[in-house]
C-alpha cells in the first residue's frame, strides 16, 4: 500500500480520511498552482458540499496570506487546481475540510507536509474545526494503510471509546480544535512561509524586456 | 457549549436564531473579505431565499457605504465570502437577514460584534427589519444555549406571550424594526465606522514599484 | 398598517398592487443604486415574467436617460439592485411592470415618489400602459390599507363597475395609458430630472489622486 | 382597436402576423438601443426558436451594416432589447423572422416603419424569406384589425385560395422572397440609412474633457 | 426546387446531405461574419453533436489560418454565426462536419462554393472524413432535388451498391477522407485563399481621427 | 484498419484504449492549439468524469510548462481544443487520462508520438499512473487492430494472466506507473522539449506594423 499512504513528502499533497460505503478509506488530495486568473478549479467527481469545503479552505488561507508571506495580488496571478483521484469515485461532505485546507497551504507556500499522517474535520471561515462523522471508521482504515499520525476534531474524541487497544497503541491520535493545531502537527511549524525567490525574479524579468536602464 | 455561542468578539461573525425541523438553533454567520473584484460568494448549503437575503444585506451596506467609512471603490477590490457552518446542513429562509448585515458591517467595517447576542429579522434593502416565523423555538433555544440578548423583529412581540417567565427574566429581548437599532445594538453605537489605515497604505506602495521619482 | 403603506416619501421605492391566491395585497418595490458596471439584480423570489418587466422598465428608463439629466455613461457606472419584500414569497406577473419603472426612476434621479400612491399595469419599451388581471380585487386591496389614489391601465377602466359605491368615493382610481401619465401621477411632474453635483464631483477628485500639477 | 393596430408610425416597431391556439393575432415588435457592449436581450417569454429567429435577423442586419450607413463599431457600442408584450403571453416559432428584422432596421437607422403594414415569415441568414404556417388565420385576423397591407412569404400564395373573395379585396397582400422586398414596402426604399449625426459628436466631447489643449 | 438547391453561388454557404425520420434531403448550411470578439454563435436547433462538429470544423479552420492567407488575430476580432435553416427543425448528428467546414472556409475566405455540389461526412480536428449513416437516402434525395455532384467519405462506397443504375448515371459520387480533398472540389483549388483588401484597410483609418500628424 | 490505427506520426494525436459496451475498441485522441486566450476546449460527447480527466491531463502539463520549454505565458496565449471522434459516440471514464496527456504534450512542444503505441491509464495532477478496468479487452483490441505496444498501469499487471499466449507474444506490453515512464515511451525521450521558433517571431513583427523607426 505503499502508494496509496503517498510515503513520500511531497508538495501539494495531503492525506484525509475517507467514509464511504465500504467503511473507511483514505483520500488523497492533491493541489496544484500556475500562472493565472485567480480561478479555482475542483475535479474527481465532487460533490457540492465539498466543493463548497474546498472554497471555504481556500478562502481561510486568502485571509492568512499575510501570515504564509504571500504578496498582496499573489491569488490573482495564479489559478488553483485542486483534484481528488480516484477520478470516478464520487465524493462528497464537509469532513475534508481541513485536509483541503492542509493541500492549499502546502501547495501556495511550497512547503511539504509532513510523513504519515492523515486528517479529518470540517473547516469553518476562521479556522474552527468542527466534528465530522463515521471516525471509528476512518482511524481502523488509517490503521490498516499504515498511517503513524491522525488529526481528529476535539469535538470527536467521544468517538474513540470503541477502538480495540491495540490500535490505539499504534496510532498517534491528536484532537485538534483550531487550523493553528493542524498547521503545527501538518508542517511541523505553526507559521509555514512561502521562501521568496528573488533570483527566480530576477530570472523572468529579462523575457519581459520592460528593464529600466540605470545609466 | 462554550464554541457554539461564540463567547470571544470576533470581526465578520454573527449569531443568528434559526428554526429548524427540531426546533430553535443558533447559526453562526461569517465572512471574509480578501483583495478581489467585487464578488460575492456565499457558501454552506445556503437555499435561494437566503442567498437573496445575502445578497439584499450587501446592498444595504453598499447603500451606506459613506457612513461606515468605506471608501468610493471600497467593494469593487474586494471579494467576499459568506458562510455558515456546519457545511452540509441545508439552510434557507428570509430570517437571518439582519445578522447576515451585521456580520457584513462587522467584516467591512473590522469592528467586533458585541458578545452574548443573537439576532433574527428580515432585511429590506432600505434596513427596515420584517417579521419571521419560529420566534418562540428561537428564543427558548436561545436562552438554553446561554445568549444574554436578542434582537426580533417589532412585529415579532405578539409571538412572545407563550414564553414562560423564567426565560423572560433571563433573557433580554430588544424588538427593532430598522437596521440602525440592530446595529446600535449589535456594535455598541449607531455609526460603526472603518478606521482609516494611512500607515499600511504607505507600506504597500514600495511593493507597486511605480513611485514617480522627484528629481 | 403604516409600515406597510409607506407613508414617508422615500426615493427608489414605489407600491404596487398584487393579486394573490388570497385576494388583492400592496407590493412595496425597492430599488438601490450603487457604483458598478451596469448589473441590474432582482430578488425576492421574483418569477421570469416579472423579471421581464424590470428588465423593460429599465431598458424604457435608459432610452429616456437624456429627459431624466443622466449623463451618458450614467447606467454603465451603476449596479442596480431590485427587491420585493418579503422574500420568501414567489412573486410574478407582468402587473408590476409601471411600479418597477416609478421606482427606477425615483432611485436614479433621487426624487421621491408621492405619498399614497399605488399602481398596477404592464409596461412596454415605449411606456404604452396594457391592461392586467385583478383589478377589482387589487383596488379593494389599496382602499383597505389604506391608499389614497391609484393608478391602472385605461384599459382596465371596465374592471370598476363591480365595485362598491363607497370604495368609489374614497379612493381616486386614476387611468392612464402611458408612462408619461403615470409619471407626472408620482412625481408631481412630467419631467423629473435628476440634479447635477458639481460639488460632489470635486470633492471625488482629490481622492483619486491624477490632479494635473499646473505650475 | 387603434392602439393594438399602432397607427402612428414609430421607431423601432413592427407589427407580426402570430398562429396562436385562438387563431390569428397580430404581435407587435418593439426594440429600443441604448449604449452599452453588444449585448441583445429578448424578453416576453419567448421561446427558443424565437430568439434564434432574432438572432438571426440581427446578424442579417449586421452583414449589412455599411448599406444601413451604420458605423464599423455601430453594434459593440450599444445594447439592444427586444420585447414582444403581452409579458405573460408564451410566444415561440420562426414566423416572426422578418419582423423582428424591420424592427431591428427601424431602430437602427431611427427609420420609422411605414403604417398599417403586417407581416410573417422565416428569415435566413442571407435574408431569404422562407414559408411559415396559419396563413389563412393569420391574414384573417389582419383584416379583423385594420391593417390595409401585409407582406407574406412567396411559397405561402398557394395558402391564400381558400380566402374570403371580400378579404382579397380589401387587403393588400404582397408576397416576398427576400428582405430586399420587405425593406422596400416597410420603409418605402429600397436603402434606409441610417443619418449622421455631426452636431451630436460635437457636443459629446466637451463631456470627456480628454481634449488636448493646443497652444 | 430552385431556391433550395441554392443555385447560384453565394459566399458562406453550403448544401449538406440530411438523413432525416422522412428520408433523405438537403440542408443549407450558411455562414455570416462581422466584427466581434471572437464568438461563434450556431442557430437552427442544433443539437449537442451538430454543435460539437462545428466546434471542430472551425478548430481545423483555424489550425489552417496561414494556409488561407488569414491574418494572425482574424478569428479573435470576428463573431461567427452558424444558421441552419428552417429554423423550427431540430438537426443533430456528425454528418453535417465537412458541409458546416466549407461553409467557415467560403465565409472566412470570401470565396464562394461551387455550384450543384452537395456533401456528407463527419469531420475531425485533423480533418480527416468520417464515414456517416443514410447514404443511399442522402444520394437519392440529392437525385431528386437535381443535385449534379455529391461528396462522401470513402469508407461509405460500400453502402452505394444498392442505388439504381439511372441515379449512377446521373450523380457525380466522389469518395473522399480527407478535407483536403472536399476544398478541392468544392472550391476548385486546393488552397483557397483571402484576398488581401488594403484599399479597404486604407478607408478605415480616417474613421479612427488617430493619426499621427507629422510636421 | 490502418486508418483507425493512425500509422502516420502526426503532432497532437496519441491513441487509447477504450473499454465499451461491445468490448475493447481504440480511441483517438485529437489536440489543436491555436491563438486564444487560454480556453480548453472538449468535444466528442464526453461525459463528466473524462472531461475531468482532460483538466487533470493539462494542470499536470502546465505544471511541467519549464520542462517543456514552453513560455511562462504559453497557455495564457493560446486556446486548446481536445477531440475524440466518433463524435457522435458518447464516451466516459478515467481510464483516457495518460493518452489525454500525451496527446497535449504532443500538441504544445509539436513533437510526434511515437508509431503503433496505444495505452490506458488514469493521471493524477501529480503525474501518477492509477489502475483502470477491462485491460484483458482493451489488450485483445489492441492486438486485433495491428497496435504493437501498449502502455498500462502497473497496477493492472494481474489481469494480464488471462491472455492467450499468442497475444503475449506478439504485443509489447509495458507497466507505468508515472508520466514519466509514459512520456519516455511515447516521444522516445524523457525530455521531449518544444523548439524555440526566433525566425517565425520575426516574422510576426512585420504584420503587427508597430515598428519603431530609428532614424
Ligand atoms: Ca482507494
Ligand atoms: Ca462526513
Ligand atoms: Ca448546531
Ligand atoms: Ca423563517
Ligand atoms: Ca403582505
Ligand atoms: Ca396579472
Ligand atoms: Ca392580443
Ligand atoms: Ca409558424
Ligand atoms: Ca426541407
Ligand atoms: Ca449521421
Ligand atoms: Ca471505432
Ligand atoms: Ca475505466
């Protein structure tokens, strides 16, 4: 299962924890950025709910750009492609809210999330997680695929009481309340910047040919 | 139930009263703004009604933008993002109108809304606050979670009869019929205004790189 | 009932006479205008019909743009908003075509409608006044709330000869043809003309900060 | 019957032959021009071969535009509305192809159309006229009404045997194969063209205030 | 028949094969364009598989935009209207692909089709010809109407077997695969061409008043 | 079938397998690019899932624009239509995502894919190949069409246990699991890279007239 658990930190990427039908899953969501027009874009078969997940997540980070050291017009020079293989499954609720969220910050500010770990919670305009559904599930499939880590919503700690000792002594189980928490335990650090790349910079401006001469 | 009233004062937040099929709640308004061009973007499972009254709120406040300080292009720069949690439960209806407004003003004028108060009321494009259904679920519902104080609308005052005295005592209830009252009681004074900030518009000009150069 | 009639003159509001399921009722219409980029916006659970109309009673105030002082590119610096309290309630019909006009006008030329004053016909782009359905039922609607004078299409004058004697006497049920007509009934004048402010516009400048230096 | 019948000859109207479930009717036509982007606008509850037909009139026009003295960014510079009232009345069908056209020619050029003439037909692209059906109802209902000459497509003759011998004579009925024709009977040329308007320029420009200043 | 078999040679318009619930006939095919942005607007009741094959006609057009003498922003300053007459009858299928391609080539080259030649083939972006279904009742409608020369897919020769001797003898059938092909025989030339216009780009520049003075 | 099998290298057309209702098939995959303003385009009654993979395929290849040599305004600039005929045959699924990327890549560096290769997969935005259905039939299709190799994902290597022996012998069958594996088997390169055109740029100039003249 090595590929599914995406061993590899990788930017653009994180890990959520799936309810479906057939029990408990993982979900890879996976973010990309370019040039653009400042449009999001949300594929892999998603349902409204979500999607409307996947813009409040963005639109938390669009307030925290100050904070990831993005410039002011940064969100409106690139287009966001957000994709969740497999690409025929039909997804759908609010409980990838955070791990959306997670996939966006890795993805803007170019920084890896950690090994390992995977998530779940619904994410609020300011960051408040709230309590998702179908957790007993989600940390037996966790457990299953490999995964060392899991963030659950505080609110869902009263879900834990059914899981069989042995899982909980392999699993780190950690509640988190706010997106501060995730950020911290998702990129080891709770203020993940956006390096700025002056030499990139200097590198594009020579195809614009708009170079002031200093004479 | 401490994270459900919102006990902390928070910019581009407010408490409505909403009915549902298992009688009174409370919802949480929030909104973003963020540098954009002028769209609104209303998610949570919102219906056409209540999108309408979104919509009608943000015209309001756009009508009196001049008094709220907001400068003549003032909404043209920005998106904004209205939304209320949980994601995936369905809302509609007319009656969170003014706490639509009042977390609006909140959002574009960045002054916190008052704490312990929830409101209810439609909203008219010239402020004036109609009567809604559900008042007595709404209130019994209100004053169980813990609020101090809400704002019906006047017409509402009929459908307080039924309550029972000791909800009466506990709880303050302000009847409005115009946005100045919701807002005087909502944010402290009749003429909530955005502050100026001279300081950080002087910070981003060097980033513009257009400054003439006086020689 | 005075919140209902509107007693107050108030500028781009208007009230028109509906018929329902359950009898005649007043509409009140209410239009804002704020700087924009030519967006004309219509709530209330308003119905394609009735959007129509707003859409011919605008398209028939911007081909009179020139009589009502609005300077050329008036409607392209402007969104409008439209909405028809209470907005919950489906609205539609070809009926409120002459008040959505009265309202229009009043809200771009800032001169309020006449007090007491309700009305009911179909608009054309050219302003011609068509006959609706309803009428006796929409006049003892007005009568019963309270309005002093109506105005209803020509065409309609047959509708009367069924009504009370006495509703006769008290109301003034005016007919008319064309917009003209229905506008010097509302505004006192045939040519209502928006002021010019000169003042206003100086002010504005100093904002945008492109003053010719003349030295 | 005068107003139905539009006896005053008047800008940008035309009067159509309809087939409705009652039999004959005339429609009457209206389209106003204002500035705008290049947009057209349909209203009156039209159906979608309808608007295709009015699409394709005003691309029939717009092919033409140097003959109708137009000027080469004539149409990117204003917004056309086209309304067929009655508002409520669902109106659909192909018939009114060459109407729409007259109509859209009259606003246009500011030509009037000539009075007392009705018409049917399919317009082409190339400005064929093509063959419509409820001939014998339509041409009918024209005579019910008063209009003295109607302009009917050349393969619809046959339809003509099974009028009143009292009808053929008191109505003109002139069959057309291409809007060559139909331009000619309706504005009594074979080349209406639009005026230039040098004194209006003229007084336009003092309101841009962008004139260079010669000195 | 005269009128629909088009006669006379005209610019921007072609004679598809239609395989239709009646049997075999033919449709017109007609272009127009005019200054715009770049839109293609396609009218007659197409359905979703006829819309796609003009998409894809005008994408193989544009891929030969040099081929054609076409300037390189000739398509982004154009609008395109695509009518298929009669306008009420709903058309669908591939089949129409290589008829809607040489319609776009004698608009957009201003060089008409030649005359009594009738097509049928679906077309692809590489402009390879798709064999199509109803070609026995395609080429006998075309028989009848007095069609002297149709083109099919080659890959459709197989189904030619069952026509009558006489219609052989008649008809002209000329197999083709590629649109290379179809412009031969439709125009004559393998590489139709534009015409250069510089007198009428020399008329322009005076409308525009931007010249440049020299002194 | 040497058609379908599309012998010829041509730029922009690779060629999938497809899995349908009559068993396995191949599909082409066609791709145009021309001047534009950065508008995809998919026709060939596509469902939603496909069209979804169509994106994928393309955010994957922008992210890869520096390794392609393209421009960093290259898609800004041009408008991509992507074609699989049969038009009129719906097709749906995942499984064209890696063919959907090879023929883009094809397209924007205009090198051809390689001669007699057909492959199936699903693409991640990051370029990973996942598992699809109905390899045993797309597999024997292959082999019946005259394809010499394909490409699947390794994933799908346990279905492969079925084939005839015969089958095996004859097709080259090669397992990726990344882009890059299909890019290198494809173009023969792992690199392909899009040449730099100075002469044609120079060519340009000239008919854009805008030159300075230094004199
Ligand atoms: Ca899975
Ligand atoms: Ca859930
Ligand atoms: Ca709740
Ligand atoms: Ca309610
Ligand atoms: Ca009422
Ligand atoms: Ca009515
Ligand atoms: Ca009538
Ligand atoms: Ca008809
Ligand atoms: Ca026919
Ligand atoms: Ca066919
Ligand atoms: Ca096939
Ligand atoms: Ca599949």
């Amino acid at each position: 299962f090595q590929s599914e658990t995406e061993k590899k930190d990788e930017i653009g990427v994180a890990t959520g924890l799936a309810w479906t039908a057939n029990g408990g899953d993982i979900t890879t969501i996976e973010v990309l950025t370019f040039e653009g027009k400042g449009n999001l874009q949300i594929t892999g078969q998603i349902g409204d709910v979500m999607q409307e997940s996947a813009q409040a997540a963005l639109s938390f980070i669009k307030s925290k750009a100050k904070q990831l050291n993005l410039k002011n017009d940064f969100f409106e020079k690139i287009d966001i492609h957000v994709h969740v293989p497999e690409g025929a499954v039909p997804k759908d609720g609010p409980s990838a809210g955070i791990t959306l969220a997670v996939a966006l910050i890795s993805a803007v500010t170019e920084i890896p999330v950690k090994k390992d770990i995977a998530m779940t919670g619904e994410i609020t305009l300011r960051g408040h997680v709230l309590p998702v559904g179908g957790i007993r599930e989600k940390v037996l499939a966790a457990n299953r695929i490999g995964i060392k880590t899991i963030l659950i919503p505080e609110k869902n700690i009263k879900d834990l009481v059914e899981l069989p000792e042995q899982v909980r002594n392999v699993l780190e189980i950690i509640p988190v309340n706010h997106m501060d928490q995730v950020i911290f335990h998702t990129f080891g650090t709770e203020t993940p910047k956006r390096k700025e790349s002056p030499t990139r910079e200097t590198k594009k401006k020579p195809e614009k040919g708009n170079e002031p001469v200093l004479n």
